[in-house]
C-alpha cells in the first residue's frame, strides 16, 4: 500500500524546519556577533555650561565663565584589524569663550590626547596598542551592550582611576528612555604641578611644587539598555590647587556645578541608540520570534497535507515524492 504525499507539503514542512532552526541561531549566533564595539566610529560630543577658570593672564579665577568641552572619538581601523580590538583615539578639549573657535585643538585651555582600546564584545580594557593612559573599569565613552540594573566601574580621566557609577531608575532624553547612573568624586590627590609661588599663597618662593586636586560635583549619566551608548552625560568638575601639604584649596583652575551634552549632542546620541538598538533588537528579538511562529505554522499545515495526502491505487513504481509504507 502506498501514499502519495504532495510536493507542496514537503516543502512547506522543510521550509518551516529551516526556521525552526534559523530562529535559535539568530538568537545564540547572530545577534551576539552583531553587538560589537565599531572599530571606524568618528563622533563628537559636545559639553557646555558655566564656571569659573583660572585666567593665566590675569593670574585669578575668573567666575561665570562660559565652557566647552569637545569630546572626537575616532577609530583606528588598521590597528582593531590588526589586534582583533576596538581602538579608539580620544580628544577632549576645555574652551572658554575666548579660545573658540579655534583652529588648533592644542590651543584649547585644555587638551588631553588619549588611546582607549578594548574588547569589541565584552567592552573591557584590552593593554595593547599603545594605549594611553592605562585604563580601568566597565565603562568610559560607552557601556557594555546589554546594561544591567547595577552599579559600573566608570572610568575618569581627570581622576585617573574608575568612579562606582550607582544605577538610580530610568530618565528620558529626547523621548528616549535609557538607564541613568550617578556618582560622585570626593576631592582627591591627582599630581603636582610646577607653578609661581604667588598662586598658592606663597609669594616669597618664586616656583612651587603645587598639589593638583580634583573632584566631580555629580557625574550624571543615561544609557541606551541595549547598546550601551550614552544618550546624556553631565559632570560637575572641579580642579584646584594646593600648597605643599596644604589642607585647603588655594587656587581654582576649573570649577562648574554641570557641564552637560548639548542638544544637538543629545539628538544625535539618541538618534544612534533608535539605529543600532532597533537593529539588534531585530536580529535578537522580532526576526527570531517571527522564524519561529512561521516555522510552526509552515510545518503543521505541511502536516495536515501530508496527513491527508490521498491513496494512488494505481502505479506500482515509485516516485521521488513517493512514500511507501
């Protein structure tokens, strides 16, 4: 006795196997590989608000000044190819009113240089390829992909170490939810800095070996959940000047209750999260259950085909959509 199936329920059932399997591979295969730090990002970012500065010129701190700080991340595509890393070379720059615009970024009030390499999956520090300075912690431009509700290591360059960042609900920016960390840094010892006596009330030595201190009045921080980017960032720096072995600031370089991204940073962060989070999102979440639910579907209506696939009385030769029993 034989049965003849119809080729339309073989290939319905086959073709509902196929995404039957794609689904789970989308979700432990695919998608784990497409969250991964870039390695040709070129972005800027852009803090602005008001503070005192220390005006060599004048030789005070001047109050109410206005403050730009200009964050370019740009990726060094030879050497992440070479070292299977994200490297990114970073330049932050401090501008009053006075020094922008300005043609050289070196003739900023501050300019700080620095190389940030790390693993593209995980995020963590990787010490190669001549990264500066030795960085530490879970976050610095970005956090990992797939942010907990907890708290992360987040890594200060002013400080030169990692500031615990406490997870504190959820903000919106921009109509745009993300998870929001803050902290705090309590004034520390960074260094020492060769200056005229005068400026730390030691007018009768004509050079001092100064101590550098800083701290953060609150480092406010929101971030995609999936991505790790950061959509908002506030910080509250604060940078002085102590004589040797001094209990008391002397003199105020930098001083600015917030510093926050501008709205155009703002727009432009968020408008990147809605990007890269819908892609993975699409990849780890709509594709695969899409797979899934059609694959059900393709393989029980390939099923009731074959189910009442009808009896050929007929030939006793077989065919390749032939099933003998």
């Amino acid at each position: 006795m034989r049965r003849k199936f119809s080729p339309l329920s073989l290939i319905l059932i086959g073709l509902g196997t196929f995404l039957l399997v794609l689904a789970p591979m989308l979700v432990w295969y695919v998608e784990p590989r497409a969250a991964v730090n870039p390695i040709d990002i070129d972005t800027t970012a852009v803090y602005t608000g008001t503070g005192s500065v220390f005006d060599a010129g004048r030789v005070e701190t001047v109050p109410g000044q206005n403050i730009t700080v200009t964050q370019v991340v740009r990726g060094d595509v030879a050497d992440s190819e070479r070292s299977g890393t994200a490297v990114w070379d970073v330049t932050t720059t401090v501008d009053t009113d006075r020094s922008l615009p300005a043609a050289d970024p070196h003739d900023a009030l501050e300019f700080t240089p620095g190389r940030w390499v790390t693993d593209r999956r995980s995020n963590e520090p990787v010490h190669c390829c001549q990264e500066h300075p030795y960085f530490e912690g879970e976050a610095y431009l970005k956090f990992p992909f797939d942010v907990r509700k907890r708290a992360y290591r987040w890594w200060d360059d002013s400080l030169g170490a990692p500031v615990t960042l406490r997870y504190e609900g959820t903000r919106k920016i921009r109509g745009y939810e993300g998870y929001r960390f803050t902290g705090t840094v309590p004034a520390t010892r960074t260094g020492t800095r060769l200056v005229p006596g005068a400026i730390v009330g030691e007018p009768q030595r004509a050079q001092v070996l100064a101590e550098e201190w800083y701290a953060n009045h609150l480092i406010e921080l929101v971030v995609d959940q999936r991505t790790g980017r950061v959509i908002y960032a506030q910080v509250g720096p604060r940078r002085t000047l102590r004589a040797p072995g001094g209990e008391k600031d002397a003199a105020v370089l930098l001083d600015s209750p917030k510093l926050a991204f501008t709205a155009a940073t703002q727009r432009d962060q968020v408008a990147q999260a809605k990007s890269e989070s819908g892609q993975l999102r699409l990849l780890g979440r709509t594709l695969p259950i899409g797979a899934a639910v059609a694959g059900f579907v393709l393989v029980a209506v390939g099923a009731v085909l074959m189910v009442r696939g009808r009896r050929d009385p007929g030939s006793s030769g077989s065919s390749p959509t032939s099933f003998t029993m």
